[in-house]
C-alpha cells in the first residue's frame, strides 16, 4: 500500500528516518511538514529504502495530477 512521505518519516521516527537517509533531522522534519521537498537523488534513495510504499507521487504529492493529466510522449526531431 502506497503511503505519503510525511506518514512513512511519521511511522519511523524523525531521527531514525534522518539516520536512514543521511540528512539532518531539521531537514526531515521540514519534508515532514511538506515545507520543503527532497531533491530527486534523495528522492530515489527513499523509495529505495521504502521497498516499494513509496514513489515519486507519494513522495512529492503529485498522484491527482499524474492521475488527471493526459501524457503525451515528445517527439524527437531528426
């Protein structure tokens, strides 16, 4: 089951989320409370360490959008 990333730090703890990936507790209180984002390396490095509970969208909070909006594929020119 898909969770948001500030229910997965909440379900861990704050020091030991910020242990898990390397980051300041500070910093992972911010992700936490949505008042910053982690960077998308960061970003692929807790979905790795969530095993699956998370992805980009649980993560940045964009599963409406992804779910709303029609994808196009671009055309390469050439």
């Amino acid at each position: 089951m898909k969770m948001t990333l500030p229910e997965f730090i909440s379900e861990h703890g704050d020091a030991e989320f910020a242990a898990l990936v390397e980051e300041p507790i500070r910093t992972v209180q911010s992700w936490r409370r949505r008042e910053r984002m982690p960077r998308p390396g960061k970003a692929r490095k807790i979905i790795r360490i969530a095993n699956g509970r998370l992805d980009l969208a649980s993560i940045y909070g964009c599963a409406e959008a992804a779910e709303d909006e029609e994808v196009t594929p671009v055309k390469r020119a050439g």
